[in-house]
C-alpha cells in the first residue's frame, strides 16, 4: 500500500485534491484503533504530508482510488490467528509451549479461551483469564495468547483449541486447532526365553511392554549383538531359521540349532527412549537317541519280569485263601456214639444225648 502512494503521488502534481486524503487520515489515527494499524495508518499519514510539503500531489482520481483502497484494508483488518506448530510434541515431564499469534486484530482487549478435546468432549483449560481443569497449577499463558504447559503427562496428550472474540473486528471471531502428542518412555519389558531347548524342536522367545507411546518397536540380542529381521542379512545368523517380529516383540524358531544357544534379552524403543529386561540363557542340546532305545528296553525288561514273578506266585498259590468258612464246615464222623449238634456260633458244639462206658 505505501509503495503504491509513493508512485501515485510521484507522477500526480495536483496539492489541493490530496488534503482530503491528509484530514482522512488524521482522523483514523485519532480514533481507538489497535497498535498495529495505527502504525500503519500514521506512516501514510506522515508520507501523504512530506508529498504535500514537497509539492507533488495527486490528481482526484488517483486520490480517491488511495482513499477506496486504505477503506478496503481497514476494512477487511480482521482478528487471525496463525500457529508456529499445528501437532507439536513433548516427552513426558518436560515443558511445551501451543503457540497462538495473533496475526492481525483491531480489538484492543479480545477475549482469549483455550479448551481441551478428548474423545470428542471439550472442556475448558483456559476461560476467564484463568487456567483451569486438570492443568490448573501446570500451564500458564505466555501473551499474548500462547499456552503453556510446564509439566506435561501422558493424559496431556489430546487436540487443544485456541479461540479469540474479537467484538471491534468486522471478523469477531477466528480459532486454531493443536494436536498434542506426549511421549512416554518405554518401561522395563518382560522377557520370555526358554532354559533350554533340544536340537531341532521349536522355540519362542516373548518381549512384552505396555507403558510406552508411541507403540514401543522391539530388539532382541544374542550375546550383546542385535539379531536382524532377515538372517540372511547377518553371516553370524545366516544359518539360523527364525521369524522375528519387532511390532510383537516375538522372536520364534522353527528348528532350533545349536548355534542358537547363548544369552539372550530383549530391547522397547520409540521416540521418547528405551528399556530392556536382563539377559537369560538358553541351552541347546542334542537329544541321546541311543540312551532313550536302552531305557524303553530295561523298562520293558522289568516290567516283564514283574509280570512272569506275578504269574508264579499265583500258579504255587500264594495268593489263595484258606481260610474256612461256618457254611462250608463239616462235622467229624459220630464213631464214638456221641451226636454233634452246630449252634448259631460257629466253632461252638454241645452233646445231643449221653453214652453209657
């Protein structure tokens, strides 16, 4: 705008036309305007009379397109705002600044809100010049409309708004939209390894953590060195048969191999650090073919055995009962003349009649 006055009134030579153009603009920068455009408005004015001075002028047309086109801006002066980071980020604990300028506004004092959105509730973090909320004593307001937060949590992480009202602007009103991330630093995972594992079977090695965010990725090492994704990508694991997952912290192998046996744990990472879980051994053995045939064969062995010692303790009647019974008793024969006669108690006999010697 003042680059176009300049050449205006370089190439135009009429002084009277232009002194509407000068009580215009002394009765602008006498009216309550916000800094920033009575700046602005003061510099044409001072330029305009410089020409004037100078007696170099504008003819009425050019004056009244300079007039139409300081109205068009004035006009159009209205509250915006502008943000240095739309989705910053912070680690857990440590400060972050949600930046919110106001780009341009003619509103001396606007009225300047932040609100909080999780899971699509809004709710107040800044109204009546006060913080509030669950950052109340946490975050202050650096001007003239920045937020900060001094101790930031995981449950800080959400979509903030800043929203300015302007009621002296044509636009009263305008906002901006911040996205929050807080970084959490992954706890100490729990490992899985096996003791011991024999030659050839499969095994599964589990890493697991559940504090971190972002989503932590895994690592897992042998013997102090990374173990790749791809085997083949490493001479020392190019004989190995694994599938390592680093979304599921998973490290399985199809077959183990000897070469496979040594100390392993595990590594969660994202951007806001790491954590790993202390190292467990795992064995490899081979399995003893010959030693598993000859213990089948002595068990069998002494089972038959005890099998035949069974059958010849029973055969010689060791096993058989002799033991007699009242119903099976039977009286001896009355040779010497005296009658026997059972009662109900078994073993317990008495005379039926009497004998002459």
């Amino acid at each position: 705008m003042t680059t176009m006055l300049f050449v205006v009134m370089e190439t135009q030579h009429n002084r009277s036309t232009c002194l509407s153009l000068t009580h215009t603009l002394r009765s602008v920068i006498s009216s309550p305007l916000h800094p920033l455009l009575k700046h602005f408005t003061l510099r044409m004015y001072r330029q305009t009379e410089h020409f004037i001075d100078s007696k170099m002028a504008l003819t009425p047309l050019a004056c009244v397109l300079l007039l139409l086109s300081m109205q068009c801006y004035i006009s159009t002066l209205a509250v915006i705002l502008k943000t240095t980071n739309p989705k910053p980020w912070v680690n857990e604990f440590e400060s972050i600044e949600l930046s919110c300028m106001i780009e341009s506004i003619s509103t001396a004092q606007p009225r300047i809100e932040w609100k909080k959105i999780k899971m699509g509730e809004p709710s107040y973090v800044y109204f009546g010049k006060a913080i509030s909320g669950d950052l109340e004593k946490r975050a202050k307001i650096r001007e003239p409309a920045s937020l900060v937060i001094l101790n930031a949590t995981r449950a800080d992480s959400a979509d903030y708004r800043c929203e300015v009202t302007a009621p002296n602007d044509q636009k009263s009103f305008d906002e901006i939209l911040i996205s929050l991330t807080v970084r959490v630093k992954p706890v100490v995972p729990r490992c899985s390894v096996p003791k011991s594992v024999p030659v050839g079977k499969p095994a599964e090695l589990h890493c697991l953590e559940g504090e971190g965010y972002p989503k932590s990725q895994y690592q897992w090492f042998r013997n102090k060195e990374e173990i790749p994704e791809n085997p083949k990508n490493s001479p020392k694991f190019i004989n190995s048969t694994y599938t390592l997952s680093r979304e599921l912290g998973t490290l399985k192998f199809s077959a183990v191999k000897k070469e496979d046996a040594g100390e392993y744990y595990c590594r969660a990472k994202n951007e806001a650090g790491s954590s790993e879980c202390g190292p467990q051994m795992m064995e490899v053995y081979d399995i003893n073919i010959a030693g598993i045939i000859l213990g089948v064969v002595v068990v069998v062995t002494v089972l038959l055995c005890i099998t035949v010692g069974i059958f010849c303790a029973y055969k010689r009647g060791y096993f058989t009962s002799q033991k007699q019974t009242g119903k099976n008793y039977k009286a001896p024969a009355n040779g010497d003349g005296v009658d026997y006669v059972r009662t109900e108690d078994e073993g317990d006999f008495r005379h039926k009649s009497s004998f002459v010697i």
